[in-house]
C-alpha cells in the first residue's frame, strides 16, 4: 500500500492509549491504520492488527517492528500522540527524504540521565524524538533501522531514543529534522512559531473535542509564543533584569503550588487504597 499509519503497542493500556489516538488520526485523515500488538485490537478506527508473536515489552519493541508496516510511506505515531490538523506534507516529505523526525527539545536521556554512555557520539548530536517516525520502506531506510536494532541490541541502552542517537550519528540514510510543530511536547516547556499540528503528551482516553479544546488553546495564533507546564522548568527573561525576577518568581511559585496539588492528590489516592497508616509512611518519605 501506498501509506498509512502505524501504532505498536502491547498491552492494554497502551492498546488503549492507540485507540484513542487512531480515533483522532481518523478525524482528520482518511488513511489506512495498522497496529502491531501482542493481542487483536477491536476498534474501528483501525484497518489491521499485525501480531507482534515475541513481544519484548520494552522500548526495544519499537525498532524491532517497525519494517512490519505494510506501506510504502509510513507514519509511526507512540499511543500518546494526537494529530490537530491533517499532516499531508508529511508524506510529501518522503518523496525527497527517506527518514524524518523532530529534534527533542529537551533532550532528557542527553540532559536529564546519568550513566548512559553514547560512546564517541560527539556532543553536538542531537536527541531525537521518535514518537513521530515518518519513513519509506526502501533499502535504505531498512538498512538504518537494522542497524538502529542492532545499535539497541549491542549495548546497555535500555531507551529507544538514547540507541536512535547512536545509530543515526554512524548512518548515511537521507534523514530530515521536523519542526517541533511535529511532535510538540505538550508536558515540557516549549517555544514555538506557526500552526502545531502533532501533539506528544499522556492524554489518557482524550476524546476528540479534547483534542479540539487543546488545539483551539494551542494555535489560537501562530505567531511566536511560549508553553508553560510546571515542574518541568522555570521561565526566564534575560535580556531583561526585572522582568526576569518577576516571571522567574511566578513560575516558580505556580510549580510549587502545582507540586503541592499532586502530592496531596498522591497522598489522597493511597488513603483510599491502602489507609492512614500507609499513607503516613509514604507522606513522610516523600517529604524527607
């Protein structure tokens, strides 16, 4: 087949979490859907189950499945990821690229995680997000995401990401970096410009106007704009002293109150699942 969409999720949480992101992808594109699973996979919104006999349960079973896809032209999207607009151009793209994805902006296996050795891999390499994969089912490609399994299979990686890193630095394979509008991280802080058309973040069972809501949020102008998410960063304003004191303070007062909201929902959960007993042990570990 000429192209289509591909899902790989074993599981059923994140059976359901493609679900759910098929269902979206259908609204906006009338493409054939594949899923490889360890199980069959009921819905409509998806043409064909491929089942994955040997699934590994692990980031590995992403490089390992994707050459199953039946198309010619293939969109991989991770369970969490929502299209906004129909991403036509996209495929237009692998008429001229074989391979495509977005640079992660904030890099957490390069950044964020100790003890991950990527060898010679010079610093300047960037990390990939490869929640969204567009690529052709060609000698090429094939020969890079052998090598990518091969990359992951060889060394500690345990991070689909990390092992991509490496493999992509020693390939030859046409490769183009996305824009962020691509695969935008809707839990990090990001900075963007234009229309987002993919969003990356946990969005369990999002129903189609929840995706509308986001998307009406999101591109209510696409012109330069920043998005926030607490926790994950402060904001700064350096080329301007009292303006960064003031946005710096703020931001960090809303992840403090937003850190306190969580734990207080954490705490409240395990109260009703397992006590007060319980719950004291694990507010006082959590405090310390």
């Amino acid at each position: 087949m000429d192209k289509g969409f591909l899902y790989i999720a074993t599981g059923e949480q994140y059976i359901e979490q493609a679900k759910s992101s098929a269902r979206v992808t259908k609204s906006h594109m009338n493409l054939p859907i594949t899923v490889i699973s360890d199980r069959e996979v009921d819905s409509p919104y998806i043409d064909r189950v491929i089942i994955d006999e040997s699934p590994d349960r692990s980031f590995f079973d992403k490089p390992r499945n994707l050459l199953k896809s039946p198309y010619d032209k293939t969109i991989y999207m991770d369970g969490d990821v929502f299209l906004l607009q129909p991403v036509s151009e996209l495929f237009d793209l692998l008429n001229n690229v074989d391979l495509a994805t977005a640079i992660d902006p904030n890099e957490y296996e390069l950044r964020y995680m100790d003890n991950i050795d990527f060898g010679d891999v010079p610093e300047s390499v960037p990390l990939f997000q490869t929640g969204v994969i567009a690529y052709n089912q060609n000698e090429e490609c094939k020969e890079f995401i052998n090598d990518w399994i091969e990359t992951h299979q060889n060394t500690s990686i345990k991070r689909d990401q990390t092992s991509f890193r490496m493999a992509i630095n020693e390939s030859d394979v046409n490769h183009m970096a996305l824009s962020n509008l691509y695969n935008c991280l809707i839990e990090w802080p990001m900075q963007v410009t234009g229309d987002v058309k993919i969003i990356h973040g946990r969005l369990a069972q999002a129903t189609i106007q929840d995706i509308d809501d986001i998307n009406l949020r999101m591109n209510v102008t696409d012109r330069p704009r920043l998005f926030y998410y607490p926790t994950r960063g402060d904001v700064y304003a350096p080329a301007k002293p009292y303006l960064n004191s003031l946005i710096l303070s703020l931001s960090r007062s809303v992840s403090h109150i937003y850190s306190i909201k969580k734990l207080l929902q954490s705490l409240y959960s395990i109260y009703l699942n397992h006590g007060l007993i319980k719950t004291l042990r694990r507010g006082i570990n959590k405090f310390i």
